[in-house]
C-alpha cells in the first residue's frame, strides 16, 4: 500500500473499542456507517494496553496492535473493508503516559527501569525525579522510583511480600529483582531495589514520578526525547506510512513537555496527515497559530452549539435560586478556584507536583548569586497562587524563544486577581511567573522549569475545575463539560456567528463534536437540561417537590444533581444512576473521595437514589416533567445535531449518536453500542413517523451527512431573520447552495405563540428542504412555513459550490 494523503474527513465516527467491541465488529460495521455517510472511522487507542481495558488509553506496549481488539491482522482487514467502501481510518494517539499495570511486567521498558534503576536504556522514558528520593543502601545518590502501592505501611504488609527467584511478588503485582540482590534477606533486598515500595497514601506527598493527572497507575513518558518518539510511534508510523491509517487524534497534548514540537515532528514523521489535538479550549483562549495540526477535537464547538440552544436569561435566574438556595452564594468561578487551591495544597493530590517545582527552582536559585534567597515556603506560596489562578490550562512557552504574547497576558491577569483578591504577589512570584515565560536565560534547570510549570498547570486545569468543581457546583449540569463555563451560560446568535466564521477563517478542518467518550453528559441529555433554563422557576419550584416528596438527601449539591440526571436520562435503572451518584460525588471530594470513602454517607446517597426509583407518587411526577419537556427537547436535540452537521470544521459523531442518546459520564457512555440494529433502522423510511425522535435524528444526521460528501460546503455566511420572533432562529448559507435553519429556546417561541410573521430571506432561485422534500421559491418567505414539520430545515439548491 502507498502512504496515505492527508486528506481532511468530510466527517469521523467515534468507535469506542474494547473487548466487547472489536475490530473485527468495526469491520462488520463498515457497511453501515457508509451508508450513514461519514467518510473516516474514529478509532479509539490500538496499541496494547492492560488486559480487559474498555478504553486503551493504559498503553504497555507500544510495538504491537493489541491482541485483545484483534491485532494488526485485524486493523488492516478493517482498513481494507473501510477502503471499499471510500472510507479511512483516524487513530487515537497516547504520547503523554503508558499504564504501570498489575502485573507489572506487562509494560517491559518500566519492568526494565525496575530492575536496572537509572543505568537502564529505557530510564530517558519515564519522567522520573530520580534525585526525590534517596537511592539503594548501597548507592544512596543515585535515586530510585516511589512505588505508593501497597495497602497499608510497609511494616504491616512486610508478611505479604514474597521472592519467588528474580521476581518481588505483593499479591498481584510482579516486581523484578535488581541482579544479584536475589538471595538476600527481605529487609536489605527492599532497600537494594531501584524502587520504593510504599503505602499509597504517599503519593500525594512523596510521589517522584509525573503521571495523567492524578492516577498513580499512568506514568508520564518523555515524549519530546527523540528516541522515545520514534520508539512510541513506529508502529503506528509504519500503518500511515503503508496507507492502513490517515490520521491522527492526539490525547492531551498539554501534558507534554512541547506540544508544539511533538506536533512538528509528527508532521515531519507523516508528511502532514490529518491530525487533530484534544486542546481544551477555555473562555476566548484560542488554539496557537504555530501549530501544525488541523485544529481541535472539537469541545470549543460543543460548548457554542449548545451555548446558543441555552436561555442565557433563564440560565441566570437558576443561578441565582441554586446560590440562595444550595450554594450558599458561592459562584462557579468561586468553587473552581477553592478546588484548585486544595489540589495544591501540602495535603493536595498534587502537592507531589508542586514540591517538585519547589525543588526545581530551589536548585536554580542556588546556582546564581541574582536569584538567591527564595525560601522553599516562599516558592511554595508563589507556585500555589500562580497555579490557581492561571486563567486557561497552561502557558506554551518554548525555551529560547520570546514568550508567546498570550502567555505574557495570561500571567499578567493571573497578578491582577491576586491584586484585588488583597495580596501582593511580590518578588517571589515574579521569579516564578519570569521562570515560568523563559525570561531568565537558559540552562536545564531554566527549560525544565518552563515545561513542568506548564504540564503541572493543565493538571490543577483539569483536575480542579472539571474533575472536582463541575461536580460540586451543579446548578444546570449541560454546563459542566469539558472547556465549558457555568459562570457565563449562553451564547448569543451574534456571538455564535462570529465564532463559526473564525473557525471557517482559522482552523477549517478542526472537528467538531457534541458528544463523546468524556462528555460526562451526552448531547440529547443536555438538551434535555438545556430547557431547564427556559422555565427556571418552575424547575427550581419542581426540585423543591421532588425533594419535599423524598425527604432531604445527604446534601444539597448533589439533590440538585439527582433531580437533573433523572431529567437528562430518563427512563434509567437504579444501577446506572447510583453508579453516576456516587462517582460524582467522589469527584467532589466533600463528602466522601474515591481516596478516603466515607462509606456510611455513601450508603445513605445510594439508599436515597433507589429510594427515589421505588417512589410510587415521585416517579409519575418525574416523568410527566420528562414528557413536559421532550417536544422542546425534541428541537434542542435536532437543532444541535443540524447546527454540528453543517457549520465549519469535521463533525465528529460518537458512536450510537445519530439516534437519541442520553448516556451519562463514563463508564456509562463507552458502553458497546448495537450497530447492527441501527443499520435496520437505517433502512427505515422517516416518512409517515410524525413524532419519532430516533428517526428524524436518524434521517437528519445521514442526510447532512451525505450532502457534505457529495457537495462541499461553501462560504459561511449568518441569515437574519425579521420580526418579534427572529431571535429563536439560527440561520446561516454554506455557499450558494446550502441553507441551515435551526430552530432556539423552543419553549419561549411556544409562549410567544410560535413564529407568527417571522421571515427570513431566501436566496433566489428554487430550494428544497433535504428533510421533507418541500420546494421553495426565493425570497422573503415565513419561518413558519419552512420550519411547518420539523424544527430544523437544511435546504439546497443547484448552486452547491
């Protein structure tokens, strides 16, 4: 086969795979997903990871397609089946971590790093502080890797531990032995290792390896060694290179030393495929220009498309009745600052993180007489205020190189707040944030600052606000996705417009995406949510019932979460929403964590979910609010699915999305979905089905789908339209022959008694409606008609280009 060309998708279908879905099962999915109409398959990772992973993304090796999804034979019998029917592949990439699995031999280099300590040719792998910890009895300054895994102090476990020959066993972990230490007795066997074996509770404080956020068992690779790219990604070089793959997703990226260079040389590696990065976008921040990629996976999209379906108003008074009501006036920036104060706070989850800073810079101010005198509880403090405050994920600054001006202006707002919060940042913080941009020269403590500081602060990013704040303020939940901020709900047309047009002008190519394997909410279940804020107070004098009628839960925030998950997803059995309960509870780390569960609060929270399911005069109540919403819903989810399809960029649908889909947060969204079955309906005509949501999703999606295929879209270009209802109408041309009209806050235009006189201007020339094959004459023509059958209307003409 011949190196693929780096054609940009029309559209990509997320596959999630695991052993209950194979490739071997996305093979025999081609047929239909063509026929959908996408034009890639969006594969989650290939390589081997830990047995019986539903994600992959826990890689151990990186030399082979995992066996447990089929192996390489079966990757290439999909690439194959894929190319007969036009379709390519698009594959998951991992560069930040591998997994430290049980046993631990399955990641060799690691199992090789145990053994031979930093004398390994794989030692230049893992981002390892070898100097963090005091090294073997018998060569104390050479450092050795902390192991934070046993279940209780080493002296209570020390019974557990067992030598069976080269090999240090603790129930199911494996260990290697350092040679020649084999035969000697326990207590200076342990001290003769390159690792420490310790109690978990250590890693908080102790731990010298950088990881995936905070989970001990994803060590840090060093990607931007050039010997560790090649060794990572030879394989799936090899597969673009003979034309199995066509491109690539990058996962997080921000944890990498030099996102910028990585993408370099994977472009150098690939000619330029198609590729794509999992950058979270925060606020107005935009993707660095000098990236060479197609753009994001698409959380900036999900957050406008569903921003413009959302009573910014409506959303407001919510706010406000949950701050009188449930969060004692906290706001949501609030909350998210709190929770990433505690994150690196000395008992923090990622105080380890920081005291490695603190390390770092004590050693750098050691070396030069300019910088001396910054005590460790100084740089401590700094670190801790800079890391909070920081307003997006991360700076992107490149040793050497002029820090770039968005960096300079994101510390400078990260001052001002410390200066209206009533401190001074002083001159601590400033060598810190001067480290931190590059400014103070160059040496490998100075670059080694400038990269740690930012992959440290997209993990306080990710791990404060969306991991543990999200999950504790919970006023409408269709807010708290990944890149999204409660604080500032809605988003304007006028807004909503400008955004696509600098997508189309910037990043054309970037996906886009409403739904995917870590939305903790799926598309049709936050349009549900998202009409909520259409009738705020009915809905907070609703959750006032509900809980009158089930008598007060464990605590407040996560009532209001009960109450609208049940909203979201209903019908749902009890294990699905204790399961969602008590992980988002453990997230908020109040009441209890998945670190130090509290498990009398944990059973009152499940007793009360259940208690709830089981109420004979609560259900009924709920699912009449249920069906109260579901024909606004019913246009959210179509006017969604309508705007993701046909504005700018690569719509990206996860899989089981092209019908409606009210999954929660994983694990309850990697589920395997029956593709088989939608292939069925598939067949199905949409006609003579008035009111049948899954078809019309069905029929929409593949319809789009197919014009995007078969006609590329022009020129974005907004639709105004007039009259007292124009602002529930989104509307906007793809060149001269493509109109998307999309139907916002259906419950206000029901109240106000529809369009009425509303119009908007067609083009001229004679257009049909793709959905319901109704023609149209140009020109100024009322949005009731057009809109007479369903929300939403995608009408072309001749002139496609």
């Amino acid at each position: 086969m011949t190196s693929a060309a780096a054609r940009p998708p029309t559209a990509s279908y997320r596959l999630q795979l695991q052993p209950g879905f194979t490739l071997h099962d996305a093979e025999r999915a081609v047929p239909y997903l063509a026929a959908l109409g996408v034009s890639h398959l969006h594969l989650s990772p290939l390589l081997e990871a830990v047995p019986g992973s539903t994600h992959g993304y826990d890689t151990v090796d990186h030399t082979r397609i995992s066996e447990q999804l089929g192996g390489e034979s079966a990757l290439r019998d999909l690439a194959a089946e894929a190319r007969r029917h036009g379709l390519g592949l698009i594959a998951d990439v991992v560069p930040n971590h591998m997994a430290l699995p049980v046993p631990e031999q399955l990641n060799q280099p690691l199992w090789q790093v145990l053994r031979d300590g930093p004398d390994s040719p794989y030692a230049p792998w893992f981002d390892i502080d070898w100097a963090a910890q005091p090294g073997p009895s018998d060569a104390p300054g050479r450092g050795r890797l902390l192991l934070p895994l046993l279940g209780d102090r080493l002296g209570a476990v020390l019974d557990q531990l067992t030598v069976d020959g080269d090999v240090l066993r603790y129930h199911d972990h494996a260990f290697p032995l350092r040679p020649g230490t084999e035969r000697l007795p326990l207590d200076e066997l342990l001290a003769r290792q390159w690792y420490r074996l310790a109690w978990w509770r250590l890693s908080s404080e102790e731990l010298n390896y950088r990881r995936f956020f905070t989970v001990n068992e994803l060590i840090a690779v060093r990607i931007e060694v050039p010997e560790v790219f090649e060794a990572t990604h030879r394989t799936l070089l090899r597969l673009h290179a003979e034309g199995v793959l066509e491109g690539f997703r990058i996962d997080h990226p921000d944890g990498l030393a030099d996102p910028r260079g990585y993408l370099r040389q994977l472009t150098a590696a690939t000619g330029g495929a198609y590729t794509v990065v999992e950058k979270i976008l925060t606020d107005e921040e935009r993707l660095p220009a000098d990236w060479p990629c197609a753009g994001t996976t698409g959380y900036d999209a999900l957050r406008r498309i569903d921003g413009v379906l959302t009573d910014h108003a409506g959303a407001e008074r919510l706010t406000t009745s949950y701050q009188r009501d449930v969060a004692d006036r906290t706001s949501a920036a609030e909350a998210g600052l709190r929770a990433r104060a505690e994150l690196t706070a000395p008992d923090g989850e990622l105080a380890a993180e920081v005291e490695r800073l603190v390390r770092l810079a004590g050693r750098i101010c050691g070396a030069e007489p300019a910088l001396a005198d910054h005590g460790a509880g100084e740089l401590r403090q700094a670190l801790r205020a800079l890391l909070t405050d920081y307003p997006v994920y991360r700076p992107y600054v490149v040793p050497g190189e002029p820090a770039p001006a968005q960096a300079v202006a994101e510390f400078a707002a990260v001052f001002e707040a410390l200066h209206e919060a009533g401190g001074e940042p002083g001159p601590t913080a400033e060598l810190v944030r001067d480290l931190a941009l590059g400014r103070l020269g160059r040496s490998r403590e100075k670059d080694e600052f400038c990269a740690r500081f930012g992959q440290t602060a997209s993990a306080v990013a990710a791990k404060g606000v969306e991991d543990t704040a999200f999950y504790r303020w919970t006023a409408l939940l269709g807010l708290n996705e990944v890149g999204g901020d409660p604080g500032r709900p809605g988003v304007r047309p006028a807004e909503f417009h400008r955004w696509c047009a600098d997508l189309e002008r910037q990043w054309p190519h970037s996906m886009t995406a409403l739904s995917t394997h870590d939305t903790k909410r799926s598309a049709d279940a936050r349009a549900r949510l998202a009409v909520l804020t259409e009738l705020p107070e009915m809905w907070a004098a609703e959750c006032a019932a509900w809980t009158a009628a089930a008598g007060p839960c464990p605590d407040r925030p996560s009532a209001w979460l009960l109450w609208q998950t049940l909203v979201a997803a209903w019908p749902l059995p009890a294990e699905r929403l204790v399961g969602v309960v008590l992980k988002s509870a453990r997230e908020a780390k109040v009441h209890t964590s998945w670190t130090a569960p509290d498990e009398r609060y944990e059973r009152r929270l499940t007793e009360y979910a259940k208690g709830v399911l089981g109420h004979p005069g609560l259900c009924p109540r709920i699912e009449g609010m249920v069906g109260l919403l579901a024909p606004f819903a019913r246009s959210n989810s179509l006017s969604a699915a309508l705007l993701h399809l046909t504005v700018p960029g690569v719509p990206d649908l996860y899989q089981g999305s092209e019908e409606p889909l009210t999954t929660l947060v994983d694990p309850d969204n990697r589920a395997p979905v029956d593709l088989s079955a939608l292939a069925v309906r598939l067949t199905d005509s949409p006609a003579g089905r008035p009111g049948d949501l899954a078809r019309e999703k069905l029929h929409l999606t593949t319809t789009a789908l197919h014009l995007r295929r078969t006609h590329p879209f022009g020129p974005y270009r907004p639709l105004a339209a007039t009259g007292p209802a124009a602002e529930h109408l989104v509307a906007f041309a793809r060149g001269d022959g493509v109109l998307a009209l999309a139907t916002r806050l259906p419950y206000g235009l029901r109240r106000r008694g529809g369009w009425a006189d509303a119009t908007v201007a067609l083009p001229p020339g004679r257009w049909t409606d793709e959905l319901t094959e109704r023609h149209f004459a140009g020109g100024e023509s009322k949005v009731s008609d057009l809109l007479e059958h369903a929300p939403v209307a995608l009408l072309t003409t001749g002139r496609r280009l």
